[in-house]
C-alpha cells in the first residue's frame, strides 16, 4: 500500500451530525416558535406593536433558551465520555492482561481468528492502548464527541436566524394580513429547511420537508386557536 493511499481520509457525512442537529433543530424552532406566537398574538386581536413586541423577545429568549438547553445537554453527555475515559485509564492501569483480553474478545466477535484477534490488540494496546479501548470497546470518537460550546452557538445562532424570517414578515406586513402572510411563509421557510436539511444528510428532502411543515403547522395552528379563544374571553 502506498503512502497516499494510506494517508487517504475520506470525507463522511457523519462528521456533520454534531452541528447539523443543532442547527437544524434551532432553525427549525426559531420558526415555529416565534411564527406561532406572532400568529397566536395576532389572533388575540393584538396591536401590531404589541405583536413585534412579542416576537422580538420571543427571538432573545428563544435564542438564550436554545444555547442554554444545548451547552447543558451536551455537557451532559461530554461529562459522561469523560467518567468513561477516567475508569477505563483506571481500569488499563489496573489490570492490562485482563484489558488485553477484553480487546482480543472485541475482533474475535468482530469476525477476526483467535490468533489474529490476539496479535492485532497486542499490536493497538502497544501503538494506543487507551485510544483502542476508547474507540472499539466504548464507541467513542472523535467525530462524533460531545462539543457544547459548538453545539450551544450553531442553536442559539440558527434559531436567530430563523425567528428573524417570520418576524420580518410581520415587520413588512400589518393588520389582517398578518396571520395568513407569516403563517404562508412560515411554512415555506420550514419546507425549504427540512429539505435542505435532508439533502445535507443525504436523504429525501420530500420527506424532509413534510415533516417539518406538518409540525409547524400543527402549531401554528393550535397557537393560533389559543389566541383566539383568549382574545374572545379577555
């Protein structure tokens, strides 16, 4: 095998998981949300200023809302890795015959020949005996770690993003147009995410998009309905 090849990386898409889910979770939030409250607002029969008053601090506290949920989230789970990394060090300190073993186990079940299986953990434990552990007995890797800042500001970022799309709407619109205007584009938006979104990880961005804009709808909607009967009452 030749140099290049062997210095060959490919390019996955897995190693876009991390920030596409908060991204697109985030998108997809900025615009139901803040298009649900604009429309429920409305449908209370609310000034037009009390309805941008509404959907900006539906953006800050949306965005804010976002990075704190996905730093605490994800936190969680780096918190985890690390307490995996630390009893796993403990335990290769402890016992490496026993973990040697434990890896030797791991290519047998993989398909590999006793011997082989015995010869390539040798081989890893003496080239990376925590690394071989981490990877092939917990399923830890780098592409796919836990990152909160990098998650927390793709969220809060993104759902910005997208609460500002049927906010401005309601900024350029006014009156009785308002509900059909921001709930129309709302969903547009929201197709145009999901397929996108879908198309990024390879799938159908048919099935992307509906997905995405029957929830939203399904929102709107029962936010609007909300509005109307409190407005009614009040």
């Amino acid at each position: 095998m030749g140099r290049e090849a062997m210095l060959h990386r490919e390019r996955h898409r897995t190693a876009r998981i991390g920030w596409l889910r908060a991204a697109v979770m985030g998108a997809n939030d900025g615009i139901v949300s803040t298009a649900s409250l604009i429309v429920g607002v409305a449908a209370a029969h609310a000034t037009s200023h009390d309805i941008l008053v509404a959907g900006v601090a539906g953006l800050i506290a949306g965005a804010m809302s976002m990075a704190a949920g996905e730093y605490v989230s994800v936190s969680s789970q780096a918190d985890t890795e690390q307490a995996d990394l630390a009893r796993e060090r403990k335990e290769l300190a402890a016992d490496p015959s026993a973990e040697l073993a434990e890896l030797t186990a791991i290519y047998f079940r993989r398909g590999l020949d006793p011997s082989l299986a015995k010869q390539v953990a040798e081989q890893l434990t003496v080239h990376d005996a925590l690394g071989s552990h981490v990877r092939d007995e917990l399923g830890f890797s780098d592409t796919l770690s836990a990152r909160p800042v990098q998650a927390a500001l793709a969220s809060a970022g993104t759902f910005a993003v997208g609460a500002a799309m049927p906010l401005l709407m309601a900024v350029i619109v006014s009156g009785t147009y308002v509900i059909p205007v921001v709930a129309g584009t709302s969903l547009l938006f929201l197709a145009l995410l999901g397929g996108c979104a879908a198309l990024v990880g390879s799938a159908s961005a048919t099935r992307g998009a509906l997905r995405v804009t029957v929830w939203g709808a399904l929102a709107m909607a029962l936010t609007a309905g909300g509005g109307a009967l409190f407005g009614s009452v009040v």
